[in-house]
C-alpha cells in the first residue's frame, strides 16, 4: 500500500489527501534528495520518505523530530539556501515543497547571510468594511455572512486553501464532505468583487483603530510564478471591523523524555494523515487530556496503523469516544499518563502510570511498544491578534485555555476555536452571526445565514490538563528531561531554577529560562510554562499566573518585507532643478542639501575640489561665475495685512519697504533664536515674495502658517508655495554686468539705472520674462536672475552663451560657502545652531528697536545680554595653511589641560581663500567682539593650533566690489 | 489693491518662448511609453505638462469666493472634490485654498480674471503653472498601482471621478485627482520630485509588465 520512495505516503484509495499525485517534485535536505508532491510541505514530504528526526538541539545535542504541522514548530527548523539570499529559521512545517527548494537542517539557530536580498518586496495599503482571519470553518462563514450583506470583506489565511482544520479532518456539512462546502464557498468569495481572498497571507499584527499588517507570500510555492517581480508583500489594511477566526493550538504534555523523535503532537498525525495522505508512523500510542485524540487514533486505525492504546489523564473519558475506538481495535488506558519514552533516534516505546486525582502517579503501569507517540496537552485558543489590539484575555477552566475576556464589543468577533468552541456547528454558527454582525456594523445591514447541519464532530466534553507528569523517581527541580519548551531546550527543572532565585512573575520567569523567546514565541510552550508555575506556586488555576504579553509579529517575517521598496534609490526622495542634467553634463560632483542635489563643484580635468574651488572663486571675484540657485524657498505673501506681517515675522521691518525693491531679512523662534534667512521683494503694495534657505523653505511656511492660523487669524495674510515656480541662476563678478546685459537686452543694467537691492521684470533674449535683482552673496556686483521653472535649461543655457566670451564659471555650493565666509555673511544652520541670537551674530543692524516682532521680548532676557554670550568673529590660523576642521574647539593657550578644560567657542566654517591666498574661518568664541587681536588655541590631532581672533569681514570690508568696476 | 505683475502676466508663454520650455519629465517621455502596458491589467503612464494652474486662496463662504465662482464659471468645490472638468477644473486642497487647472497657455486670462473678482476683497491668486507637472495614469490596474504607494482608500466606493486629494504617494506629496472610472488619475507633483515619483511608479508598474 506504500510506494518505495514514499515508504509513508497512504494511496489514493485509503486517503487521497490535498496533494497532485500526478507530479512529483523534489527538494534537497541536507544534500539529500527529498522527493513529494505539489501539496507537500518540507516536513509531511520528509516525513513520507521516512525522515522523521531533524536537527539535534540546541543547547544538550539532544535528538528530536518534527513535532507539529503547524506555525508552532519548536525543532523542525532549517535554513533556506535556494533563495535570493539564504534565510534563517524557518520551519519545515510552514515551506510548501517545490522543485529546487534546498535546505539544511538547523540546530536551534540559523545564520545571517551577508549576501544581498535581492528578491522583491512591497507594500500594498487597502481598506475594507470586514477583514476575517482564518479561513477555517467559523472564518469562511464571517467572510459568506459578510459579503452577502454587501461589505466589503477580506479574507485571509496563513495557508495555501480555505478549510483550516477541515482539511485535517473527516468531517460533513449539509450532508456532503467539508471540502464540497468549503470550494462552493470559495467559488462564492471569488465570484464577488467586493470579496478580496488572501491565501498564503499571514496576519501579523492587529493595532489601534482596526489596523492590520498581513504578509502575503506570492513566491516559494508550486503555484508562483517562475520568477516573481515581488516574493513577499506586507498589505496595510485599515478595517471597519475585524473578524478573528485564528483557531487554536494544540499543547505538547511535560513528561519525562517528551522530546524524543517518534512524539508528535495528535493533531499534527492527523494533519499529515488527512492533508497530505502521510502516515507518519506505523504503531502509534496515543497520549490525551481530551476528546480531540480520538480523531487522531480513529484516522489512524482507519489507515492500518496499529494503536496499541490510548492514554487518557481523565477517569472518565466519554464512552461514546470508548466504545468506537475499541470498535476499531484500541483499547483506551483511563486515569493514566504517559511516564517515560524509550529509543535513541526514534521512540521505541513509553511506560505508562496511573496519575490519581491530585496528580500524582499510582503504582499501576505498563509498557507499549511504538514508533510514534501522538500528544494532546489540550489547546489554546489562538488569541495573539486579539490580545495585541488591547482585548484582555481570561483562563476557562471549561476549555482549559485562555480565551478573549468579556461578551460584548471587541471580544464578540473573536469566533470559533481562538474562544474556545470547538465543535463545528458552533464555530459555523458564531462566524455566520459575528461576520453578519461586523458587517451590520460597517453599514451593511444583514441577518446571519441559516446554519447547515454537521456531523462528524461533536462538543468536546471538559478535557483534563496535566501541567506536569510527575517523574517516576524525581522531584520536580530535577526534571531536567520533562521539556517545555523544545526550541530552547528548557525544562521543569529550569523553571523550578527560576523560581528558586525567587522570581514569580511569569514575565520574569519566561525571560530567566527563554521558554518561549524561540521561533514559536508560545504559541507552543507559552501555557505550560504558565501551568507549570501555577502548580509550583500552588496558584488556583493558571489564570493566577497569567500570560506573558503578546506582541507583533504573530510569526516571523524578514526585515527586508517591513523596508518594501524604500530601499537603494527609491529610499528617500532626490530633488532635482530643471538644470539638472546640465550640471551632470558639465561634470558637477553633487552634494546633498536636504533632498536636493546641489552641484558641490565643477572639477575641470584632472582637478581636485580644492583646486576647482579655488578656481571658482577666483572666477566670481575677477571674472564671471554663476551658480544655480534654484533650490532656495519661495513664498508668495499676499493680503492687505502681508506688510504688517513680515513685520512681525522678520526682525528687521518691511512694511516701509518701497515697491520694487529687496531686503535681506532675518527671522527668529519666539526664544529670540535665529531660524532662517533671505531676501524678501515687495512685488506690489500688498504682494510680497520671500526666499528662504534650500533647507528651510518648508520649515519657514510652517512657521508662517502657524502664526497665521493660531495666533492671527484676524490678518488678511494668504502664503502660498511657490519654490518650484521659479528657477534662478546667480550671475557673480566684475563681467556679470556684461552678461546680465546680454541676457536682457531690455534692461538698462548700469549702476545708476539698476541698483543694489532693486528688481526688474524684463523678457530675455529668446522671449523669456524673467524678474532680475540685484542681490549678492559674495560682495560682488551680482544679478539673480528668475524664470519659470520650465525655462531653468534655456536660461541656464542662455546664461552660458552670453558669457562665454568671459569664461564664464559655474560654481558650486562650496565655492559659493568660501565667497560668503570672506564677507562674513553666516549660513544659518552652519555659523547658527538654535543658540545663536542676530545680536550673538553681530547683526544687531537687522534688529529693529522700533517695532515687535516675534522673538524680540526674548532679545532682552539677562541670558541674551550678557557680555560673554558666543559672538561671531573671524579666526586665521598664523599658519597661513593650516586650514581648522569645522567644529574644532578653540581654547586659552594657556588653560591647563585637565579635564573639564573650559572652552572659549568653537570653529563653525573653515575654508581655504583664493583671495586671501590663505585659510580662514569663522567661529562663535566667548565675548568674542572685545576680543579681536587675541590668541586662542585650537587643539587638533594632537597639537595646537594658533589663532589670531578677527573680524568676520575678511574681504572688501568697505563694501567697495557691490556696484561693480566702473563703466567706462 | 493688487497690481498684476508683469512676470507673472507671463508665464503664460508669449509665442516666442514656447520653444524654450522643458517639462520636468520630456526626457522620459520615450520610458514611459516603452513601460506602459495594455490589456486586462495594462496600466499607462504619461506626462501631461505645461498645464496651467493657479493656486487659489479664498475666504470660505464669503462674498469673495461667490465672486470668484461666477467668474470662473464653475461652483468652488465641496471638501476633496472637484469642480468642472479636465479642461478647466477647480480642485479643493483646503478649507480656503483651491487649484484652478486649465490647459497650457491660460494662466495669465485665469489670474487676471480671479484677481479682478477678488478686488477690493480678501483672498489671493498665484500662478503655480510651473510649480507642479502633471502625471497621467490610467488604465485597469492604475488603481492597483498606486495602492502600492498611497494610503488613502482609493476603492470606487470611497474614491471616484472628480475627487481629489492632497497625499502622499510613497514620501512625495501630490495632488491625486481621479479622472474616469477606468480609472484614470492625474497625479500632480512638484518638478523637482517628479524623476523620482517616475521612478516610484515605474517600479510599482513593473508587475504588471508580464501581463
């Protein structure tokens, strides 16, 4: 009845299972080649091949088997080597088989790859009126109920099919097998276009407000695709109502060598017998607390297995379950427990006791040979999800198990197994009434459907759990072979160790033993653990104890999924001007400014950038240079009150100023603290156009917004955005006169008819309007010339032609810091860092004393005037090449060393001069304005720094190059 | 009072200058036709540049944007609506702001009109024609697509022809705006992220390559 390389697999005709028998595909364990069927998991294959033990354990070495069929899996565990990338830890269990899966086997822990995961991964964000998870019985009836009411609804399970533990069983609904209800359902869902079904999809965390994360697996199986564009995708779904219908599972029993291979959970026998047609062992003791073994020692007898006996911790199992168990040629073994396993690699047999009513063993026993111990500990209702979104959890002592807490509210749409109920008609009847109801509750308004007639399963009589086989001869603190949690290799012993270093919190003592931290966190070990100190503690119930807390993720998911496709260039967005490509064209070296790519440099051949910079600023003070700037902020200020406004926005005032012309003004936070900068136009009476840093632009409109919106409202103010509006070239040096003339042959450009701080409009050569001012960035003559952002490339283009003839230079936003620097103009966020007052600057000229604005009351506090406040000055180094990093500390020559040595300020920009043919910087030092002519030390690498305190103006002090060389 | 002011009269390209202009995405006009698919789950992707656009503020349910309304012709929309059509349409982005969208070439009529119905009144017209470019994606999975990158619920039933909203698709703000019920969506974006939103939403199409 077996075939020869499936020595396990049952045929057709005894159990046809859910697998293609008409394929047979191939995986590699170990280098060993596993062949199965479509259908097959990595485990239920190997297990068909006769494989039942898989890698030793972690800590002891200790051989063990697969243990379950299911996401609880504490030793079935490999790591995926066939993959993008090898990934750790996942269990045999949960892979579904396919052809050129390769694997090996782990001992409890996997390894990180250091390859690149290069498979894909993404996001999807859907909303629904319904989302169900599970799609066992109770699931699929929420889901029907739902959707015929109109809603919206999302189905999702963790496996490749509807049915959920109806596929492990024999069980008939209206008359026919499970399976004909469960694919008319599914043909339903599908038929219905508001119904979106996710198989392969695991609900990982349920939050706030009916937020769920589920990740879908859409490669890795039989039915993908060859090559998937995405592997895995992590959906965002954001619910009118949630329907949890997460089943339970099924407890391992705390008995001496409980973890030898050959013990199975009863179960996970009957997955593999009814799902995948696999026997997973020939003679099979059955050791129980409660009704659901029975199915597992029915299936097998039914598939020619033997059953030398059944082994139940209840006095009285019911005699219905008895009597057709010894129809079928078992006996049952009543108030006993399974003692002890026998066998190496593989159980050979248990001894068995009998266990009295306090739990403790009786002189009866006897011995059975076997080669698979099939265990039911109980179950425990799947309420992860539920606890995670806030729902509060309480120990049944009816189904031994903890369930949701409370009748009403979140707790009603927790259906089926995850509350407990365990017979078929009532999970079908509380997923047809919850998902009716969710679907009521998100405007669909319907009554729950009629439910079928069932039979094949009946309501569980009350199980009886055993926290803790005692051992035959030893005390409990030395069962250090009675395994809770197998993954970690912990035992009764080590929790018994936890509670004699005086712990009692189960947290405490999850965290001292690591029973549950493993792959399983739980989901196995988590409630005997918890019976286990209940019965250490002498606590009433295991509800006493309590849990420990469930967290997200329900099971474990690559990090790569949570990143989706925010990775490699599409991390973080990359702002670009319309002169873009130019500046790649003439070989820019980019520097990132917030999200912008700003040209840092032009390097000519073979130039390093102190070399191309150094050429740049050279070409900006005896030539022509010019430098894109259209990253700097826009924003439009418009109303009858905008004058007023800027008033009490900028230090400096702007109502007076004229029509046509610019100001430089300064901006503080109410705490008198410098926050941006730049110069303001007054396009008209009631119209003004601010510009900000690159970085500040949306920081500044927040700023301005939440003056207007919160504090007043009574201004007749509108702010509006216009940044990318305009594209603005800076033309820089003696010839830009020459070349703003050419470019606006309009515009009469000489000193007397264009002055500094005034704008026009013109139209350039080529028919482009364009507004040009006269600003300046470097003390040089200067033009800024700004176009409509679609017009960048021409202008940029035409800026180029007319000085080319001059050399005209594009420059870089370092070259642009050095010109600045040599006039002392601050970069705020560079010379400032939110400490730093205008006056700290030197600016008091920007200062009004005549008008408030905001930060102004703040100027006066005593901590803002006193007299050793950080002030900005200049700093040379008296070695003329010595150039001082940005951000070194400047110190007394002759302050001792020890530490706290106190600080006099710090260096905030340093650069090489083409001008001055030397180095250079600014810094913020210590009362520093009176101190102009002083020495101060900068200790660097190991040896100080000279340097002589000045003034921050290095340059062209008298302001002599604004206007220009003469005109001849 | 407001004077108009020149630059801004202008920006609606005098003939002359036309020539001159680049749209932000013109280089990838070639991609983004070769990566556009038809058929069941086809999806397309294009650019629709130059639009004009005037960015409109407005004192909600005053006498100015009454004014406003009958001079443009259209009702001022209702929240995340929009009003008129895709040749001239109104789009609401906030209590008091909206977005007037003609075709290319009517910036300057449109700003004048406004201003002339707002004087003497509170409120304030900007050109922002060449703020924003415009995205144009459409076909049977477009919605799928921008699933992908977009939070808000974009099922018919929450999200149809004529609404719009200002959200973000992936770390981009945009103007979505549903077009038909194919769907087709324009996606307006700021220049200066528009390379990368391509980027964005070439990757979330490639799935829809094969088919």
């Amino acid at each position: 009845m077996m075939s020869s390389s499936n020595p396990n697999r049952l045929n057709a005709s005894v159990r046809p299972g859910r697998i293609d028998r008409t394929r047979t595909i191939h995986a590699t364990v170990d280098g060993r080649a596993v062949p199965g069927r479509p259908g097959d998991t990595l485990a239920s294959a190997m297990l068909a091949g006769g494989d039942i033990e898989v890698g030793p354990s972690i800590q002891r070495g200790r051989p063990r088997g697969v243990f379950s069929a299911d996401c609880t899996e504490p030793n079935a565990l490999v790591q995926r080597l066939d993959g993008d990338c090898p990934e750790p830890m996942l269990p045999a269990t949960e892979i579904e088989l396919q052809d050129g899966l390769r694997v090996e086997t782990l001992s409890g822990v996997g390894w990180l790859s250091e390859q690149r995961d290069t498979a894909g991964y993404d996001k999807k964000f859907v909303h629904s009126d319904v989302v169900v998870v599970g799609a066992g019985p109770a699931g699929i009836a929420a889901s029907l109920a739902a959707a015929r009411g109109g809603a919206r609804v999302m189905l999702v399970d963790q496996h490749r099919e509807l049915g959920g533990m109806l596929l492990d069983g024999q069980a008939h609904i209206a008359g026919h097998p499970a399976t004909e209800w469960i694919g008319r359902a599914a043909r339903e869902l599908a038929e219905n276009e508001q119904v979106r079904v996710l198989t392969r999809a695991t609900a990982l965390g349920c939050y706030d407000h009916n937020y769920l994360l589920i990740a879908e697996r859409r490669a890795d199986h039989p039915d993908a695709p060859p090559s998937p564009t995405i592997r895995q995708r992590l959906w965002h779904v954001r619910a009118k109502q949630v329907v949890l219908a997460t089943g339970a599972h099924e407890r391992p029993l705390v008995f001496a060598d409980n973890d030898r291979p050959g013990v199975m959970l009863a179960s996970a026998v009957r997955s593999y017998l009814n799902r995948h047609a696999v026997l997973p062992g020939r003679e099979a003791v059955v050791f129980t607390t409660s009704d659901s073994a029975y199915s597992t020692a029915l299936d097998l007898l039914g598939t020619g297995a033997r059953v030398p006996a059944i082994v139940d911790t209840r006095p009285e199992p019911p005699t219905r379950l008895v009597e057709q168990v010894r129809a079928a040629g078992a006996h049952v073994v009543t108030s006993a427990a399974v003692v002890a396993t026998g066998g190496e690699h593989r159980v050979s047999g248990v001894r068995v006791r009998g266990i009295d009513g306090n739990g403790s063993l009786t002189e009866w026993s006897a011995e059975f040979p076997c080669d698979l111990l099939a265990v039911c500990g109980g179950w425990n209702p799947a309420v992860q999800l539920f606890a995670q979104s806030g729902g509060a959890v309480r120990w049944d002592p009816v189904v031994a198990g903890f369930v949701p807490s409370g009748a009403g509210g979140r707790s009603a749409r927790v259906v089926g197994a995850a509350r407990g109920t365990y017979d078929l008609a009532g999970c079908l009847a509380q997923g047809f009434a919850s998902g009716a109801e969710a679907a009521t509750l998100s405007g669909f308004r319907t009554a729950p459907p009629p439910v079928p007639q069932v039979d094949g399963d009946r309501q569980a009589s009350r199980p009886r759990p055993v926290w803790l086989v005692p051992d035959e001869s030893r005390s409990p603190e030395e069962c250090t072979e009675h395994f809770v949690d197998q993954q970690r290799d912990a035992t009764v012993a080590d929790i018994h160790h936890a509670l004699g270093t005086g712990m009692r919190s189960v947290q405490h003592v999850k965290r001292y033993t690591t029973i549950s931290t493993g792959l399983e966190q739980g989901k196995s070990s988590g409630v005997n653990a918890v019976g286990v100190l209940a019965d250490a503690l002498s606590a009433g119930s295991p509800g006493e104890v309590g849990t420990t807390t469930f967290r997200p993720p329900y099971t474990p998911v690559p990090l790569a999924l949570f990143a989706g496709r925010t990775t490699g260039r599409l991390y973080d967005p990359v702002r670009t001007t319309p002169m873009h490509r130019q500046h790649v064209e003439a070989g820019a070296v980019f520097e990132d400014v917030g999200q912008w790519k700003r040209p840092r440099y032009y390097p000519r051949g073979n130039e390093d950038m102190h070399a191309a910079v150094l050429r740049e600023c050279s070409a900006a003070r005896t030539g022509v240079a010019v430098q894109d700037v259209s990253t700097l902020g826009r924003i439009e200020i418009v109303g009858s009150d905008a004058p007023e406004f800027l008033d009490r926005i900028y230090t400096n005032g702007f109502a007076k100023l004229a029509v046509g012309k610019a100001r430089y003004g300064m901006m503080c936070g109410a705490d008198g603290m410098v926050l941006d900068d730049g110069v303001s136009m007054r396009l008209a009476e009631d119209r003004y156009l601010m510009s900000t840093t690159t970085g500040g632009a949306a920081k500044v409109l927040d700023w301005l917004e939440e003056w207007l919106q919160t504090e007043w409202p009574e201004l007749d103010v509108y702010c509006t955005s216009v940044t990318e509006q305009w594209a603005a070239v800076a033309v820089v040096g003696p010839d830009s006169r020459t070349v703003v003339g050419r470019l606006a042959p309009d515009l009469d450009v000489s000193a007397e008819s264009f002055g500094f701080m005034r704008f026009h409009e013109t139209v350039l050569v080529g028919g482009i309007p364009a507004r040009i001012s006269r600003v300046s960035f470097s003390g040089e003559l200067a033009f800024e010339v700004n176009v409509a952002r679609w017009y960048g490339q021409a202008l940029w283009e035409a800026t180029m032609t007319a000085g080319s003839d001059l050399d005209i230079t594009p420059y870089g936003t370092e070259a642009m810091h050095v010109l600045r620097a040599e006039k002392g103009f601050v970069i705020v966020g560079q010379d400032t860092d939110g400490t730093v007052t205008p006056v700290d600057l030197g600016m008091d000229w920007a200062v009004s004393k005549h008008k408030d604005f905001i930060g102004k009351r703040s100027l006066s506090r005593p901590d803002l005037v006193r007299q050793d406040r950080v002030q900005l000055v200049g700093l040379l180094p008296t070695d003329t090449t010595t150039l001082l990093p940005e951000g070194a500390h400047l110190v007394e020559p002759d302050v001792s060393r020890r530490p706290p040595v106190p600080m006099a300020g710090h260096v905030t920009s340093s650069y090489h001069s083409a001008a001055l043919e030397r180095t250079f910087a600014l810094g913020l030092i210590s009362g520093g304005r009176q101190r102009i002519g002083e020495v101060l030390c900068a200790p660097v690498g190991g040896r100080d720094v000279e340097v002589e305190i000045t003034s921050p103006v290095f340059y062209d002090p008298e302001g002599a190059r604004r206007d220009g060389p003469e005109q001849g | 009072m407001t004077v108009l002011n020149k630059v801004e009269s202008e920006t609606a390209a005098p003939e002359t200058a036309t020539a001159a202009r680049h749209s932000p995405l013109e280089h990838r006009a070639a991609e983004l036709e070769r990566r556009s698919t038809s058929g069941a789950r086809g999806v397309r992707l294009h650019e629709e540049p130059f639009l004009s656009q005037i960015n409109l503020r407005t004192p909600p349910g005053g006498v100015e944007s009454s004014a406003v309304s009958d001079s443009l012709g259209l009702p001022l929309p209702t929240v995340n609506r929009v009003s008129g059509d895709e040749h001239h349409a109104v789009l609401w982005l906030g209590p008091d702001e909206s977005l007037i969208v003609a075709p290319d070439g009517r910036a300057e009529h449109l700003l004048r009109t406004v201003r002339d119905a707002q004087r003497g009144g509170s409120g304030s017209a900007v050109d922002v024609s060449a703020n924003r470019t415009t995205l144009r994606l459409s076909g049977p999975a477009a919605r799928e697509v921008l699933e992908k990158l977009c939070s808000l619920d974009l099922h018919p039933r929450s999200f149809g022809p004529g609404d719009c909203a200002q959200t973000l698709l992936g770390r981009v703000i945009v103007v979505l705006w549903q077009l038909d019920r194919e769907p087709g969506y324009r996606i307006m974006v700021r220049c200066s992220f528009a390379d990368y939103l391509v980027d964005l939403l070439l990757d979330a199409m490639a799935e829809f390559l094969d088919g």
